[in-house]
C-alpha cells in the first residue's frame, strides 16, 4: 500500500459507510471527431489493462488494509445517448453515476461511458474512485487516452507497487517527527467539524484576480497558490472572527519526476495553522503564509498509520490524522474557460452539493485566462450567502494587497465593488 492510497483509505473512515461516493471522481474527455465509439471503449480497456490501479480492489476487514491486483479481463463501457450536445449533459452523466458509491471491496474502482448524440461519438465519461486516481493521475489517462485515439502506444507505466516499495526502503521518519512535533499547534475546532448539513458552493472566476495573484507571487517570488491561501485565511478570520485557521493542504506528492507518470492517487493532507495578525504588513504575512506552506508539502508524504502510533507514543492519542474541517486545493489549470455572460464572470455562481459528510470549508482554485476561486461550505459554517461573500472578499484581498498602499492587514479592505453577490 502506498502512503497515498492508506491516506485516502483511512479518510473515508471518517466519512462512513454511508457516504463513500464523496470519493468517486468525474472526468469528461472529448473524443476527436471521426473516432468511432469501438475505438474510444478500446483505447480505455488499454489503459485499464496498463494500470494496475484500475484493476485493484481492497480488503478492508484487518487493521492494515490489503489489495489485490487482478488480472486484465474485457470489461464493459457502456454507450450513452445524450438529449444534447453539450459538455454539460456529459457532466450530468458522470454526475448520475458518481452519485453510487464503488464498492473497492468487490468491484473494480471504475465507470465508464461512451456519450454519443445523434450517432456521433462525442465523449468518454469516467467516474473513477479516488483510491485509484488523484487529479495528476486523470491528467495522465486524458493524455495517454489522446495518445491512443491518434494511433499511438503507451510504452512501459510505472506501477503503484513500485512507489510502495520505494517507501518502505525509505520510512520517512523525517516527516513522522515533523507532524508529531507540529500536531499541538493545530486549531481543535478546525479537526473534525461533526457537521451534517448542506453543503453548497459559492464561484467566481476573475482576470483582475489572476494578475493581481501573479503580480504578488512575482514580487515576492512565492507561489500563486501560497498567496490566495494567504488572503483565503484573512477573509475567513475576519469573516469569523478569528484570528487562526487549520487547513489541511492537499499535497500532490509527483515532485520526483519518477511519479509524475503514476495513475494512483499520491495525494495527502499536509495541514498548516495560519495566525493572522492584523498589525503585520501585508507583504510579510504572504511570505510567512508561504513558508508554512512549503514546509508542509516537503512533509506531505507520509505513513497515516505510523503517525498515529507516534503520536499516541508522545502522548497525544489521535483517533483519524486524516480528518480536518477545512480544506485548501489548488486544482492547476481550468478544465474550460467560462463563456463571456457566465454568471462567473460577472456574479457567482451556485452549485448544489449531496455531501454531508467531511470539511464543513473547501477552498479550492484553479487557473487559465483568469482565476477561479470556489468555496464550499456547509449551511452551519457559513450560512446564507457566506460563501459567496467570501469568495468575493478574496478577490478583492488580491486586488487591494497587489495595489500596495497598506502598512498593516488592517488597513486591507475585503469589500468587492466589482462583484455582484
């Protein structure tokens, strides 16, 4: 088992049996016009037949998990008629099926689906569990999926099993003292909320945003992500009225380029306390927020068990080191850039959640043209229009520090006349 795959496995204890679809992940991948629907099934069934992790499942019952790695047999991608052409009626596809939890115990950790419209094919649909597969792994099946359509080969993967046995010759106790020594300074209530109620989420996307971002990150030669945490963490402490939050980073864990190609899911939670002090100067508060974050993701793999042990060992008895109540997630690129009258353009943009379980707080950002900055929350942490309140103090913080004018974060102004929330 690798560090990422026991991470993800001890995670959905936390969220029970009840709500283990939140793990299914949905990817729509457009088919080149002209590709037959038998072509698009075979290119998948090739890569499930490339991957180990797409044809694992998992025992559950013991105190260490177990996995099997099955032989390759032809499995089924069913094709799907869609009522429109539209990348949209695709999403609502993947959406339907995620909606079913995958049973990793019995069944392969994967759906798939063909969509066509009026006979042309037009997408492949995957729902894959995230066991299987983090966003880098998806990123690395679209572009072996495109390789495949246009005639190429895949070539030798490295394997799940490889990195597992990478890691065992290599413990990383280095990171186990680190977050032993560092568990103390977390903040209790940002742990595990125990809220139950709606989620929704709360969307904007700003070009303003992004070049404020980038001017930020290019003077203080820190990265993109690090400074919209920074003003993530402002927005919310004044929106709460505290002056510390606990997010749990999602550390990527593909810096050794050995990994970068690896279809598995590499991704853990790197947690990092923020203390916003209103006297410090703007810029030195995005510097500080960014050596905390560095930090973080250099100890962001690591063994979830071993962790546990050693902090019962120091005194300090955990029942679930992978349950926070507040989640940070830089997505990297946009999947599309939002039409010109999108309501995330010029407004919010809402989106419904099934959820009930796990962070009662996501704040999750992804780049293109302009920025798109997401907050998830449930109806008991940030009620009403909360979320998009927040969203749009974000923006502004970016936009307001970039300009340069204030001596302290108290003089930072978080109100947003550009917006319409």
């Amino acid at each position: 088992m690798t560090y990422g795959q026991l991470s993800v496995l001890r995670s959905l204890e936390t969220h029970g049996p009840g709500h283990r679809s939140v793990a299914n992940l949905i990817s729509v991948w457009e088919v080149p016009f002209g590709v037959g629907a038998a072509q698009v099934m075979d290119a998948w069934l090739q890569l499930v037949a490339a991957h180990e992790s797409l044809r694992t499942t998992y025992d559950l019952s013991g105190p260490a998990p177990a996995q099997t790695v099955h032989p390759y047999r032809p499995s089924r991608v069913a094709a799907v008629e869609l009522a429109e052409d539209s990348f949209a009626a695709a999403l609502r596809l993947g959406a339907e099926a995620a909606a079913e939890p995958i049973d990793i115990e019995t069944e392969l950790p994967w759906r798939a689906f063909v969509t066509t419209y009026q006979g042309d094919v037009l997408h492949l649909v995957t729902v894959i569990h995230h066991v299987a597969a983090d966003n880098g792994a998806l990123r690395v099946l679209e572009e072996q999926l495109g390789r495949l359509l246009e005639g190429g080969t895949l070539g030798p993967v490295v394997q799940p099993l490889e990195m597992a046995q990478a890691q065992q010759e290599e413990p990383g106790t280095r990171s186990i003292r680190h977050w032993t020594e560092a568990w103390g300074q977390l903040v209790p209530a940002d742990r595990d909320p125990g809220d139950a109620s709606e989620r929704r989420r709360a969307s904007l996307y700003s070009l303003e945003g992004l070049a404020a971002a980038q001017e930020l990150s290019d003077r203080l030669k820190i990265s993109v992500q690090s400074v919209v945490l920074g003003v993530g963490a402002l927005a919310l402490s004044r929106l709460k009225r505290t002056e510390q939050v606990t997010f749990a980073l999602m550390a990527a864990n593909r810096l050794d380029a050995r990994w970068v190609p690896l279809v598995s899911s590499l991704n853990q939670f790197a947690p990092v306390t923020i203390t916003v002090d209103e006297e410090a100067a703007p810029l030195e508060y995005l510097r500080a927020c960014y050596v905390q974050c560095m930090t973080a993701y250099v100890n962001g793999c690591y063994d979830v068990d071993a962790l546990k042990e050693s902090l019962r060992q120091a005194g300090r008895p955990e029942s679930d080191p992978t349950a926070f109540g507040k989640h940070y997630n830089f997505l990297g690129d946009v999947d599309a850039e939002p039409a010109a009258g999108s309501a995330l353009r010029t407004g919010i943009e809402w989106r419904p959640s099934t959820q009930r379980s796990g962070p009662n707080f996501h704040l999750a950002v992804a780049t293109g043209k302009g920025i798109l900055i997401g907050v998830g929350a449930s109806r008991d942490y940030l009620e009403g229009n909360l979320p998009a309140v927040l969203a749009a103090s974000i923006e502004a913080g970016l936009i307001n520090i970039s300009k340069g004018s204030e001596s302290s974060l108290a003089d930072v102004s978080l109100d947003n006349p550009w917006r319409v929330v």
